[in-house]
C-alpha cells in the first residue's frame, strides 16, 4: 500500500469461519479506494502487478470482488 497512493486502506487475513463455506479460499485481502478512478489507477500499476507475481505461484484460485459501500 505504501507503494501505490491509490489505495487508502489495506487489510488482510486468513480464514477462521467454522461454517466451511469458503470454497477453498483461505486468505482474504481488502483495499480501499477513494473511488473508482483510484482503483482503476491502481489495477495496472507495475506494483500491483509485482504483487500479483509473487503470488501467483502459491493460488490455485482467485476471487475478486467490487463494490460501493453502502450505509
């Protein structure tokens, strides 16, 4: 996150659910943006695709998921 502006909040963990309905998924990462212009600034940065390189190799599978927040 230090690395790319774009992104105001930075979070993440592995999975603790007991329900078993995780479909395999076993770490979860958050980020915010201020927008949409900051995630689309951030989606070809050259760090974000470092990261992506670095863990690429250990994910059989990714989800990815937008959204607004909503109060």
């Amino acid at each position: 996150p230090g690395k790319i502006d774009a992104i105001k909040g930075f979070e993440w963990g592995t999975n603790i659910s007991e329900e078993g309905k995780s479909e395999g998924f076993t770490h979860c990462f958050l980020l915010t943006f201020e927008d949409e212009a900051g995630r689309d600034a951030y989606l070809p940065h050259p760090e974000h695709k470092a990261f992506g390189k670095v863990l690429g190799p250990f994910l059989e599978k990714v989800c990815v998921m937008d959204y607004i927040a909503t109060e």
